[in-house]
C-alpha cells in the first residue's frame, strides 16, 4: 500500500508487527489497516491488568474463559468486545458485533465489522473465544 495522506492512511500508523517475526531478513512491520486490526486483537488478547501502566487496557475477556456456553455469557463478550473498541481504539467505529457459540470446538467464534474512520474502510475480524466445554 502507498502512503497516500489523502485517505488518513498516514495518520493511521506503522509499527512493529506483534508477535514479532522476521520479514525478508528484517524485523516485521505492520501498516495502516493492518496496524488497526492488530491493535484490535491486543486488545482482545490483553487481560485487564496485565498492563502496569495501564491497567484499564484490554477486554476483560480472562474473566469469563471457564464460563459456560451460554447466551448470557455471549452477551457478556459481545458487551466487553463493544466496550474495550470503543474505549481503546479511536480509529475505528466498531459496526457489528456477533457471538455464535462453537460447541464442538469449545468456542464463541465473535465477529467484529468496523470501519476506519479516516479512510471509510470497513474491516471484519473474527476472533475465536474459548470458553469452557460443556453445557449450561
């Protein structure tokens, strides 16, 4: 992708990528889109706390990883989902967030579409929370 400072794509940042990987013999980088939906998935993966500087940062997620499949605790990610995007990440308005439970696999596959702000383009990500297997 060229910068291109038109669409906001400047604005949007570069940086490391995490987990840090190599690329071609050098240190892997993220940019624009990329670089937002990353920072979208720390925030999910972070647990409240976890960061000493900045104990607010992240989902709060850990706290329902032995909770049952139910659609109490969907609605429980899909409320911590909304409100860490909202709370954390200002480039993006967070459009749609879906729960669908995976018994199978153990998991709440979350669906998150947003769109960026600077650039109006809209992104989906789907994060799989594992939860506790069994039923309610």
């Amino acid at each position: 992708m060229v910068n291109n400072d038109s669409t906001g794509d400047a604005t949007l940042g570069c940086g490391l990528a995490f987990p840090l990987r190599l690329a071609g013999g050098r240190i892997g980088m993220n940019a624009y889109e990329s670089q937002v939906a990353q920072s979208i998935l720390l925030i999910l993966r972070t647990g409240q706390g976890e960061r000493v500087m900045r104990p607010e940062f992240g989902a709060g997620m850990e706290a329902l990883a032995f909770e049952p499949m139910t659609p109490v605790t969907a609605a429980l990610v899909e409320h911590r989902v909304r409100d860490a995007l909202a709370r954390l990440e200002p480039r993006i308005d967070v459009l749609q967030v879906s729960v669908t439970p995976d018994q199978a696999n153990g998991t709440l596959l979350t669906s998150i579409d947003y769109r960026v702000r600077l650039t109006d383009r809209v992104g989906n990500l789907v994060y799989p929370f594992y939860v506790e297997r069994g039923e309610a």
